[in-house]
C-alpha cells in the first residue's frame, strides 16, 4: 500500500470514532496520528472519502469550526444537514460553540 494511502486509511480509522453531535478539526487528526504539519493532507484524505457510508466526514471542519469541505457534499448545504442533523448548530457556515462540541482525538483516544 502506497503511503499516502495508508495514511488516508488512518484518517479514516479516527474519523469512524467521533462520535454523534462532536466534531474535529484536519489539524486534530494529523496531530493526533503523529504528523502535526499534515491538516492539508487529512484534508485531502477527506475529499476521498465522500462515498464511504462508514466514514462521517462531515464531523471534520477547519481549525475555526468553518464547514471547508462543503463543496464536496453533492450539494452546498449537505455538510451543514447532517451537523444539523445530530444537534450542531451553524451559522454563516461555522460552527457554534466550537469549542464545547470540539472532539481532539489525542485527548479522547488515550
């Protein structure tokens, strides 16, 4: 397995545990799997996952809150319909009391 691929199969693996109603950050997750410099590259890995049933990419926003991968929904409200969905609340396509709903999987995942 190539390495971008086995590292975009890492990613995958934490985004499958965030839970419902919390979301994380593509800084979060690199930190989180050992490449702190690597929130572009989790990115990356998450626009490949639109498709993957398992995999809830709509629970990773930016460092912010800031819904930046929403063009890769299908539509340009999806991302925010499924936060909405499990209780988050969004406004001007950020979400609301970031912090307080925020999951950093070095913490939660000791």
């Amino acid at each position: 397995m190539a390495k971008n691929q086995s590292f975009f199969a890492d990613v995958y693996e934490v985004v499958k545990l965030i839970p419902r109603g919390r979301v994380t950050s593509y800084g979060a997750i690199g930190a989180y799997l050992g490449a702190k410099s690597s929130a572009r590259m989790v990115g990356w890995a998450m626009n490949q996952a639109h498709g993957m049933d398992d995999v809830p990419a709509h629970r990773v926003v930016n460092r912010s809150g800031l819904l930046t991968g929403k063009h890769c929904f299908g539509s340009p409200t999806r991302m925010q319909e499924l936060l909405e969905s499990e209780g988050i609340v969004i406004a001007n396509d950020q979400v609301c009391h970031f912090t307080s709903v925020f999951w950093d999987p070095s913490l939660e995942l000791l």
